[in-house]
C-alpha cells in the first residue's frame, strides 16, 4: 500500500491499543459470562478483522482493521490464559502454559515463510499478495474455531457461578477420557464451602489488586511492562531495521523472520519444564535477567556495526530464546496469582497497562530512532529495553511467587471462599 515508516508505526500502536481496549472489555466479559464463550467470541472478531484488513483500500481502513484485530487478540489472552490455569493440573501448569503462549511463534514462522512465496514478484503481484496473507490466516483461524468446540468450559468458573450441576458433568466428561490411563493419587485438601456470585464488583476487583495484592501486583505490571517493550519494540520494527540498515527487499524479510520465529519457539519447548520443577522465581528471574543481558550486548554490536544482517538475525534467536519464556512467563504469573474471580480481569489489566506502556511506546520510539539513520540512536533504544528486562528480573526474585506445584487455590485463595 506504500505506507510510510511513520505509517507502519502508527499501524502497529493503534494494533496495540485495540489489544488494550479489547483485554478489558472482554477481560471484564470472560469472568462474567465464562471463558468458553469469550474465547470463541474473540477468535471470532479476531478472523473477522483479519480478512478486513487483507481487503482494506487505504491507510485509514488498514489501521481499523488493525485495531480491531487487537481487539480481538487483547481478548484471546485472556480467554484463554484463564482457561488454561483452570484445566490443567498445577504439576504441568507452568510448562504448559509456556508452551500454548509460545505458540503464537509458529504463527509467526508460517506467516514469515508464506510471505516469501506470496511477495515474490515472480510468483504473483506483492500487492496482492499481502492481501492473500491475511486472507489465508483467516482460513487456519476458522480450523482453530472449530477445534475449541473440543474444549469445556472451566468447573472453577461454573462452581463459583452456582452451575454446580454442570461443574459435575465437567469434571466426569474429562475424567472419562482418560479412563484406564495411570493417575497421580491426588493429596487429601480441607473442604471448603463457596458462596456463589454472578460476578466480582469492580471495586472488590480494585481492592485486591491494589490492596490485598498489592505487592504481586507491582510484580506483575513490572514483568508485563518490560517484556511488551521488549517484543514489540524489536519485533515490530526489525523489518524497518532490515530494509533501512541492510538493505534487504521486502519480499526477502521473509527469510530472516522464520529464524527469529524458531528461537521463540524453542525457548518455551525446552525451558519451560524447568519452571515446573526448578521453579517459578528461579526461573522467570534467570529468564529475564539473561535476555536483558544478550540484548544490550546485541544494541551495542549493532550500534558499532559490527553485525551482517544474517549476525544479527542469529544474535535475535539467541537472545528471543530466552525472551520468549521470559515473557510467556509474565503471562503465566499474573494468571496464576489472583484469585480465580477476577482471573480474567486480572489477566486483561495487567496485559493492557503493560501492553499500554510498554508495547505502544516501543514500536513509537524504535520506529523514531530507525528513520533518524544512526545505529547508535537504534542501540539506545535496545539498551532502554534491556534494562527494564533486567529490573523486572530483580523484581521477580524479590518479591516473585512459588507457585510450582500448588493448586491456584493455595496460591492465591478465591473470594467465594467461606470460613466455616
């Protein structure tokens, strides 16, 4: 569409600020209404604006569209991290947590290696191409919609909400499945007794993010926030580094994307185990501190050009490796460390503060830095990112939670809860 450096920028924010608004409107909708229903809603708008926007006619639609996919993924988030906490075993809830957050990188990489193939002049027009892009992520989005139709909605969410009925058929629906395979024996946990509600008052949701949790909850807005501008300010803006920098064609970004995408997938393959039984604090604190570290000594190697474009795209593997279950990891703590009233809405703040300060800002200021043509200025802003990664690591092992191994009620004990 010939859209400017500036352009592209602006494109990128306003995706994010949709992905604020949409966390806490549907954040807000997942605990009130349930998570089944809210990550189909949001898988539903996030297909709808990603075929818009492969049919966008100018700069004002692309943008749109693009807000409106943020919407749609703002809401995914916490659709689904709520659903995950809520299902899986608290023996492989870190690892697989990681795993379902990371995944967003084969995504990535099968986006990366179709825009080899679909910007390729000699294979068909790019400005077709591009719109063929979205048009194709639309149709794998509508295998994914049909599959969730596979997955229950969460007992914790219906015994808090008075389906106790329902809650019941849940748990003996996913019990029969497994029937005959080999089970954990499960530790004897006092009853307890619930008071059913229909939702948390937001004041109740203020209370306890701010005052009963209020050191969890600085936790989390510090690892949310560094690792927001971490991705989005590299991410976002590594193909403008590519063409401005390297010299590289647009049809040719391709190659170096599906590199950069295989080390994010990686790291939560073979890291995330580790924070299930090394543990949490250990883990997400080394995480972050090592991507900070590998990212300011990647700024100044740029800066002083001493790296080729294929250099640099390694350097990016290495270093997004450990950043990917670093961030993956932020999603897994705040998810984990609330209670399970406000789970979602939980979820959603603290993606949209993060996502708000860190995620707008980066891509605004690496995008201002790159059109400036100097390195050094770029390494800045590498090192700004650095440095926050690394102050949340410092956060994380003083003040970060154990939650390996524990069900989420003993990590954090739900509001419903009566004391008999």
């Amino acid at each position: 569409m010939g859209l400017s450096n500036s352009q592209i920028g602006l494109a990128g924010s306003c995706y994010l600020c949709g992905a604020v608004l949409g966390a806490f409107i549907f954040g807000w909708l997942t605990d009130r209404l349930g998570r089944k229903k809210l990550f189909t809603v949001t898988l539903a708008l996030y297909l709808a604006a990603t075929a818009a926007t492969g049919l966008s006619w100018n700069v004002w639609s692309f943008v749109l569209f693009r807000f409106l996919t943020g919407a749609g993924i703002g809401g995914e988030y916490t659709a689904v991290n709520s659903t995950i906490q809520e299902l899986i075993p608290a023996r492989f809830r870190g690892w697989t947590d990681l795993l379902i957050n990371g995944s967003f990188w084969v995504g990535a990489a099968m986006g990366a290696g179709g825009s080899i193939i679909l910007l390729d002049p000699r294979v068909i027009d790019p400005g077709v191409g591009w719109r063929l892009a979205f048009l194709i992520g639309t149709t794998i989005g509508l295998v994914i919609l049909i599959m969730r139709r596979w997955i229950p909605e969460s007992p914790r969410w219906l015994m808090t909400h008075g389906f106790v009925k329902e809650a019941d058929a849940a748990v003996t629906n996913i019990e029969g499945r497994f029937a005959g395979v080999p089970r954990v024996a499960p530790q004897e946990r006092p009853r307890a007794r619930l008071r059913t509600r229909d939702h948390t008052p937001l004041a109740e949701v203020a209370r306890v993010l701010f005052k009963t949790y209020r050191q969890r909850t600085l936790v989390g807005l510090t690892l949310m926030a560094a690792q927001a501008f971490f991705y989005n300010a590299i991410f976002f803006t590594y193909a403008l580094v590519l063409t401005k920098f390297y010299g590289i064609a647009a049809e040719q970004i391709g190659w170096y994307i599906l590199p950069f995408a295989v080390g994010n997938v990686l790291g939560p393959i073979v890291l995330g185990r580790l924070f299930d039984t090394i543990g949490r604090r250990v883990m997400i604190a080394s995480t972050y501190a090592v991507s900070g570290l590998l990212l300011a000594a990647t700024g100044y190697l740029f800066g002083q050009n001493l790296l080729s474009a294929p250099e640099l795209t390694v350097a990016w593997m290495i270093v997004f490796f450990f950043a990917s279950a670093a961030a993956s990891s932020a999603y897994l703590t705040v998810s984990e460390i609330f209670p399970l009233e406000i789970r979602a809405l939980a979820i959603a703040f603290f993606y949209a503060i993060g996502t708000g300060v860190g995620g707008v800002a980066g891509p605004l200021l690496l995008g201002f830095l790159i059109s400036t043509g100097s390195r050094g200025s770029v390494a800045i802003g590498y090192f700004i990112g650095a440095a926050l990664m690394v102050g949340a690591a410092v956060a994380e092992a003083l003040w970060g939670i154990a939650a390996e191994g524990k069900p989420l009620e003993e990590v954090s004990r739900p509001l419903s809860f009566v004391d008999s």
